[in-house]
C-alpha cells in the first residue's frame, strides 16, 4: 500500500475511492473495503482509502473528542492489511474544513484523484458546515462520470457496528464485546522502552509502552497477548493507566507482564491485545498491599488463558 500525506496532483490511475476516518477499521468498515476491492476488481481500478489527521472532531472540538480505537500507524498497517492500494490522509485544518461541497468534489476527487468510483456512509456528510450529502455526490457524479454507492449500516445482532459503540464497550470494560464488533482484540502497538524497574525488582519485569500523548477508551488491569518481531504471541498480565498505586502523577503507561519469559524486548515494537479487564486501576495502603493484588492479577490472568 502507498501511503500519502495529502493528495497527490497527478494520479497515476482512476481509481475507485472510499472516505471516512475509519478509527478501528472494524467490521463495518471492512464490510466497505471488501465492497470497494470487489468494485475495483470488476472496473479494472486501483482502490484508495481518503482519511483525516486529526479527526474532525478533535480539530473542532479537542477537549470534547473522544478516545481513538487505533493511532494513525496502527490504521495504517489495518488498510494496508485489507488490500488498500492508495491512502491517502488529508491534513484536517480549517482550510480543509472551509471547503465548500463543490470544490470538495470537482477539485479534489475529480481534479486531482481522478475517480470513477465511489463509496460513502449511509451517513455520510462533507465540506464546509456539513452540507454536502449523498444527493450532491449523485450529481456530481452524473455530471463528472463517476458511480456513487453508499453503504449501509452492518448490524450485529442489534447492535449497530460503529466505532461510537467500541469505544463505549471498552469504556465500560467490556472487552469480548468490543473485540466481537471489531472483529479482533483490541490492541495497542509501540516500542519498548525503559522503565522504573520496580516490577522486575518484585518478580514481575513488564513491557513497557509509553503512551504520552494518546487518550484511552479504557483503563485497568487486563488478561493479555504480546506479539513481538518474531511473531510468537505470548500470554501475560497488562496495567494500562497512570499507575496510582506507583506514582501520584505517573505518565500514562501499558506495562505488560509476559508469564514465562525473560528474554530482552526492549527497543522492539510489538503488539498487545487486551483480552479481559479485571479491575480497574486504584491505590494501595502499602507495598505489601500491592505486591500482593499483583500477585493475584497474575494468577487470574493464567486462570483465564488456562480455561
């Protein structure tokens, strides 16, 4: 897949096109991609995938927007995953966001995408206040020579797949069915890097992923799998939080422990999935206290991989 920053001015191909931010690439969003592959196997098209960094929502209102399922690099390596020839990420600002409709379409997906064809939300909306829709993509395309599709909502039993939803089922720490609508456990991907060392000092050494500047949808204790660079997933116990019972102020930090293991990671990306939550994070009166909920953290997490 060729990942653009922006959209190129000279399109080596037409191509068929979907738009959204697909935050999880869960499994409506890959319900669209298989239908966008099919479309552009059948007319003979390369497919692309037009995406917004920030989201939206984080532009318009930040302190308001919420968690992200995946960063920006874990998106990436999920289109890539589904056969995504071209994504393209656009650069959310308010020039973006100012665009009139028109000028969304004629200059950008026309001008310089080339499209013949099209893939949208049922819900879909663009350009400035919102007011492009499905009937002015449908005009555009007679007019321009492009087929325009729109996709509706998957539903799972009753529950209509959006990232909205995810986020609320991790928020309440329900991760099986998180994982359902996703179609995979949720994870989170980073280097390795240095920590305190106070686990390794109680028995318990931990992966250590910082976690900065990325809000959560969820925090806690967790039953988890660690894939690194040789590709053998390992099961283990994860804390992914603030560490109250560590640090009054500690940076946000998943800390996973491998059960088993002692060989080096650091320096290494690897991925952990976030299978089961336990507990959520909280403080102990003492290090005893502590050391022991750890103890038993780690015994539930082999009790759940053992049943």
């Amino acid at each position: 897949m060729q990942l653009h920053f922006g959209v190129p001015a000279c399109p080596e191909a037409p191509i068929a096109l979907t738009i959204g931010n697909f935050d999880g690439v869960h499994r409506g969003h890959r319900t669209m991609l298989a239908r966008l592959r099919e479309a552009g196997k059948n007319l003979g098209l390369t497919v692309g995938v037009m995406s917004f960094e920030p989201h939206p929502r984080e532009f318009f209102r930040p302190e308001e927007a919420p968690a992200r399922l995946t960063s920006l690099r874990e998106k990436v390596e999920l289109l890539s995953a589904e056969g995504v020839d071209h994504l393209f990420v656009c650069h959310f600002n308010a020039h973006f966001a100012a665009q009139a409709p028109q000028d969304f379409v004629e200059k950008l997906l026309v001008g310089q995408l080339n499209i013949r064809w099209l893939l949208v939300g049922d819900d879909f909306r663009f350009g400035a206040k919102r007011v492009g829709d499905y009937a002015l993509l449908q005009e555009k395309g007679k007019h321009y020579g492009f087929a325009v599709e729109s996709q509706a909502t998957v539903i799972d039993g009753e529950d209509r797949i959006s990232s909205s939803l995810i986020r609320e089922l991790l928020a309440q720490g329900k991760m099986e069915e998180a994982s359902r609508l996703l179609g995979r456990p949720w994870h989170i991907s980073g280097r390795v890097a240095h920590g305190d060392q106070v686990g390794r000092l109680w028995g318990f050494p931990t992966a250590n992923l910082p976690l900065p500047r990325r809000k959560m949808p969820v925090t806690g204790i967790f039953a988890a799998r660690l894939t690194g660079r040789d590709g053998i997933v390992r099961q283990g116990v994860a804390s992914l939080g603030t560490r109250p019972a560590v640090k009054e102020q500690g940076m946000q930090l998943l800390e996973t422990h491998l059960f088993d293991f002692s060989d080096d990671l650091y320096g290494q990306r690897v991925r952990v999935e976030l299978l089961h939550k336990f507990r959520d994070e909280r403080s102990f009166k003492n290090i005893d206290a502590l050391r022991n909920q750890i103890e038993l953290d780690a015994q539930n997490a082999r009790d759940y991989f053992a049943r």
